[in-house]
C-alpha cells in the first residue's frame, strides 16, 4: 500500500492573523512536533506545496477578490473590503501568498489522490471553509476545501462527498457546490440559533437539479461525545453511501472540544477521535477509502488541537495511538515553551482508553440531538428514497 501524503511546508505558519486572533498558527506547529515525536510522519509521504496560481483560485473566487487579497498583503494596503481588514480577517503582510500556499496543499493533495497516486491525504493547516466566492470570511481566505473538490470534479471524479465536522456550518463549502449535483455537502455543527455563521439549517437542501445535496445537522448546544456520534451515524452513513460517491473529503475543525472557547459543544478527545474512525470506515465503506482531510478551526491551541490532529493523522495512516499514550517530554518542553501560562496534558487521552460509546439512534425524539437528527433526516431522507423515521435506514 502506498503511504498517504501528508502537506507541510514551514511557510504555512505564515498565515498569522496577529496579536491575540483566536487563530493562531502554533497550533499546526505543535500539531507537526507531536505527531513527529509520536513516530507518527514516518507513515507518510512529505507534500511541500506550491501556492496555488491565480487561475486555480479562480476556480472558486472571483478575480476582483484575488487582486483584493493580493493588495490586502502590501505592507502598507488600503481600504480594500471583501471582508477584509476586520477583527476575524485582519490584513497582514503575505496574506495571499501564505493562503494559496495552505490552497495549493489542497489541491495538491486532492490531485494526487485523483490520478491514482494515493489513496489519502491529509493538510491538516487546511479547512478553511467559511471563505466565499468574494469575500473573506470566519478566519478564513481562500477555501482551500472547496478548491481541493473542483480539483477532483476538474481530474474526473464524478461524484465528492465532503463532511463537514468543525462546530461551525461548513457554509463556505455549502454555498460554492449548492446548485452542483455531483457534490454532497454535509455538515454537523452548533445550532444556528447560538453560533456563527447563522446558517446550516435543515432546511438547507440544494438548489436545482442538486436538492438533496446540502445536508446539515443542527446540534443543540452542550452536546456531548454520546449524543454527537448517536446524531453521526443516525445521518451521515445513510445519506453518503446512498450518494455512492468517488471520493471523501472531510474537514476536521476541532472547535467541537468542551475546553473550546469559541463554541458550546462538549466534546473530548476521545469523542473526536472516535469520530476521526467513524469517517475512516465511511471512505473505507463508501470510496474504497480514497479519502482527503483537513483540519479546520480549534481554538484550544496547546491543550486541544495537536492531540486531536495528531491522532487524526494516526488514523488516516492506519496507525492509531493507544489513548493512555504519555506525551514525550520534548514535545511537553516545546508547548511549555510556546506557552507557560498553560497547564499541559499527560496523555492521549481523556479517560476513556477505548471508542467512546453511544446509543444507537432508536426513531425516539426524547432528547434534544434526537429532535435535531429527525429534523435532518426528514428533510434529505425521501429525496434518496430512504424512510426517516425507521432507524434501519
């Protein structure tokens, strides 16, 4: 089997929106350290990206937004809008030239699973799905998600299946393939009710010839590792293998975490690792495991984002950590370092050694997920000829 790619490139980090952003690129940097004191790069195969041309962002972007990014990046810029220069998306010198660097990862990898010369891929510095056509939005630049799908569509592969698991609406990706029938987009996120974007709504189908395409589960927040998984496999499965796609692409924002302080889903380690192998047999069932994933948001940058990205990356290797694994003490020492402030962790783990359990979906509507899972299943469930209120299905 030919070892999956894994994107790096040290320039990446240069995507720092400054001071005190919420996004901050020690996160990739610790991500990178711990997984490579884990033993867990030597799985994989090294991408250094090129930065994606002006002609590859313009696959998903408009032309006046790319010039508008490239003036954002000057170290003097002017007024330039698009959504940028404001307190999410601060201007900063290199702005284009680090985000189609992240973009071109992307497509990179999306390319190489498409001629055959991998199955997987992982950019973990990748995910930013909020972008849109013509504007900056939610941290995010240029979306390297959905240029990374209109790349495979581009190589041949006629039908994507992305999903979406950051605790924010993939509404950049949703938007850019909403009208597109060979695409399905999926996302599980905190209700719209409670958090940004304010979109991902049930009702949010599809457009067109492509109703049915645009699937959303509206978690209520405090949901925890239980009740996500229970509204996972409850929606996900189903609706995926019965859109038979050719290749899985996922987003992995690890903002879903209970220590996360942008978002009110109460998730652990151990849930988001479960979650990581969920979707692993997901590309294993549905894509003969041709899978592409990436990170995301996470804003927990010490004590969350590199446990939770590194076991991602263990277990798109076929490598999985033992959970009571101890954190090595030069990665403990680098971390300490970046951040003295911070209590570190020990371990892998969150207290549970094993996947995290939950109850099958029964068709009840008791709980408040339970509401949320009916809710999406009767809106996509008929248009694939499946019944949702028969938990078989």
């Amino acid at each position: 089997m030919t070892a999956p790619l894994v994107v790096w490139d040290p320039r990446m980090l240069g995507y720092d929106l400054g001071g005190d952003h919420p996004l901050h690129p020690l996160r990739w940097e610790l991500t990178w350290a711990l997984a490579g004191d884990l033993g867990i790069l030597d799985a994989y195969q090294v991408l250094t990206p090129d930065a994606a041309d002006d002609e590859t962002l313009g696959t998903i972007h408009t032309p006046a937004y790319i010039a508008a990014v490239r003036e954002a990046s000057e170290e003097f810029p002017g007024r330039v809008g698009h959504g940028l220069g404001t307190p999410d998306n601060p201007m900063f010198p290199g702005m284009h030239e680090n985000s189609a660097l992240i973009a071109g990862g992307s497509v990179q990898a999306a390319q190489a699973i498409a001629r055959g010369d991998v199955d997987r891929a992982v950019n973990f510095c990748g995910g930013l799905h909020h972008a849109m056509a013509d504007y900056a939005s939610g941290f995010c630049v240029y979306n390297d998600a959905a240029l990374a799908i209109r790349a495979l569509l581009d190589a041949g592969v006629r039908k994507v299946a992305y999903v979406d698991v950051d605790v924010h609406h993939g509404d950049g990706v949703q938007a850019a393939f909403y009208d597109d029938p060979r695409v399905l987009t999926v996302s599980l996120h905190e209700s719209p009710l409670s958090l940004f974007p304010g979109t991902g709504w049930p009702a949010e189908l599809g457009r067109g010839a492509a109703q049915g395409t645009a699937v959303n589960v509206a978690l209520p927040p405090g949901t925890s590792d239980a009740g996500w998984l229970r509204a996972f496999h409850a929606v996900v499965p189903g609706v995926v293998g019965a859109f038979r796609p050719e290749v899985l692409v996922t987003q992995h924002g690890a903002d879903t975490h209970r220590e996360d302080p942008l978002a009110d889903l109460v998730l652990t380690i151990d849930g988001q690792r479960t979650t990581y192998q969920a979707l692993r047999s997901l590309a294993e069932s549905t894509t003969g495991g041709r899978w592409l994933a990436l990170g995301g948001g996470g804003y927990a940058t010490v004590r969350v984002v590199p446990r939770s990205w590194t076991n991602l990356l263990a277990i798109v290797a076929g490598r999985d950590i033992d959970p009571s694994t101890p954190l090595p003490a030069d990665w403990i020492a680098l971390a300490a370092r970046a951040r003295p402030d911070i209590e570190l962790p020990i371990d892998m783990t969150e207290g549970t050694t094993g996947p995290v359990a939950h109850e099958r979906w029964d068709g009840s509507v008791e709980m408040s997920v339970d509401k949320a899972i009916l809710s999406t299943r009767n809106a996509i469930y008929p248009l694939y000829g499946l019944d949702p209120h028969d938990p078989r299905d």
